[in-house]
C-alpha cells in the first residue's frame, strides 16, 4: 500500500508539504509532512483507515472500488509486526510501532527506567505497581516488552540508543532484584548503547517535568514521544522536535558521564 499512495501523491503532483497542507486544511491537524514519508516507506505506525481514506481525498480517487482496497489494505497493514499479537495489552503500541524504524533514538526517564533496559523481574514489578493484577495480562505484558528489547540485539542491524536515567528511578529498584538490574544496566552498554545517570546534585533539572523519547530516522526528521499513566502523545512540529532537543541537551549537560555512571553503578553493588 506505502507504494501505491506514493505513486498516487507523484500522479497529482503533490509534495509532501502540499498534501500535509490539504490534510490541515480538512480538518487533520496533526498531520505532518515527515507522517507522509514515512506512510511512504512502510514506516509509519499501522495507518489508520481514516487517514488513508483522507489520502485518497486530496489525490481525488473517486473510485468505489479503488477506495475499497486501499481500506482493505490498511486494515490489514495495521496487523504487521510482531507487536500485533500483543495488541491487547499494549493498545495502540505508539513506541513499539515506530522504534523499529529509528537510526537513533534518546530517551530520558524520571522515575523507571526504561523499558528496553528492563529486566524480566523488573518489568515485572513495574507492571504490577501500575495496578494490573491479572496474572495473565501481566505475563503477555512482560514478554510483549522483551520482545521489544530484540531491537537494541547488536547481532542485528539496531539504532544508536543512549538513555539518561534519573538517580532516583535507581533508587526505587526493588532491593530483592536491585543488583540483577545493576548489572544488566552496567553489561547492556557499548559505543552506540550509552547509559548516564542524572544524579541527584542535578537539582531541579531541565526534565524534572517528566520523561520523553526523540526519536530520529534516516533521511527524515524525528519525533518526540512522551506518556504518562492516562496517555500518550507524538509531536512531529519542528518547533516542538527543537524545544525537545534543547531540553536533551541541557539534561546530558547536567547528567554524569558514561565512565562515571559505570563507575557508580558499580559501586552501588
């Protein structure tokens, strides 16, 4: 279908902004010239039926049957990926939808750490804490976020990731999987998987507002992703991405240094 509606938008003679202009124009306003491209490539988070039926507005497929199988195909193309099997406990999968495509992506965590750099037990407590008390939801949850964590396999082909991670999310590893935790955190890095820590002496940091992930992809612009216990929200604006970056980088500024945050995460065993 990604090759299709590319095909459809160069008939037009649309760009990419024009169309995201149109799509704004009908009442779309989320949507972003970076979403197009990525529809495009096949990398865009399981399009929805109204965004393609919108798609097909502004390149004036008219059509019945046309328009039926591109519903049909999107439908369809929302069942790709692993994650797809795990739909009913991780809903939309806004994260998990959009990692695999990312050259790089940059998280900073306030309170857990995160979820790649998770330990089974530890995202087992994670997931309980958060009140989910079916034993067998919290078991497809945990596996659904070990699976996730085959994008970082140095055997495959993963995105540079580096993780700044609040002194105080350490701080609340339970003390009976503390030191597996640790560990894992101290052996889990290498050149292009970094982890600091934002350490206390921080003070009222550029973030203490809450986490977020940046995400950045190849030949397009990134994304910036932020949740919290009720939602979930991706900001593709250019003016948002730069706001973001700049608090990434005061945030790297104040946190300590990959030797330091090794040395330290040692000595905390």
């Amino acid at each position: 279908m990604s090759r299709q509606l590319k095909e459809r938008r160069e008939a037009t003679g649309l760009t990419a902004d024009q169309v995201t202009e149109q799509a704004r124009q009908a009442g779309a306003s989320k949507w972003s010239a970076s979403k197009i491209t990525r529809l495009e490539r096949n990398e865009w988070l399981r399009p929805t039926v109204e965004d393609v039926e919108l798609l097909l507005d502004i390149y004036r497929v008219t059509d019945l049957a046309q328009r039926a199988e591109y519903v049909q195909l999107a439908k369809e193309a929302r069942q790709k990926g692993w994650w797809s099997a795990y739909a009913d406990v991780l809903g939309r999968g806004l994260l998990t939808g959009l990692e695999p495509g990312a050259s790089r992506i940059r998280t900073v965590e306030i309170a857990v750490l995160p979820g790649l750099l998770q330990t089974e037990s530890y995202a087992r407590r994670i997931i309980e804490g958060g009140g989910v008390e079916d034993t067998a939801e919290v078991t497809r949850r945990v596996e659904a976020r070990m699976l996730r964590q085959q994008l970082l396999d140095p055997k495959g082909s993963p995105p540079v990731y580096w993780a700044i991670i609040d002194e105080a999310a350490i701080r609340k590893i339970p003390a009976d999987i503390r030191e597996e935790q640790i560990r894992y955190l101290i052996d889990v890095q290498r050149p292009a998987l970094r982890v600091q820590i934002l350490p206390d002496e921080a003070g009222l940091h550029a973030a203490v507002g809450g986490g977020f992930t940046l995400l950045d992809f190849p030949e397009d612009s990134g994304l910036v992703y932020t949740e919290n216990s009720v939602a979930s929200r991706i900001d593709e604006e250019p003016e948002a991405l730069e706001a973001w970056d700049l608090v990434y980088q005061y945030v790297s500024a104040s946190a300590m240094s990959v030797e330091a945050t090794r040395t330290h995460l040692v000595s905390l065993l």
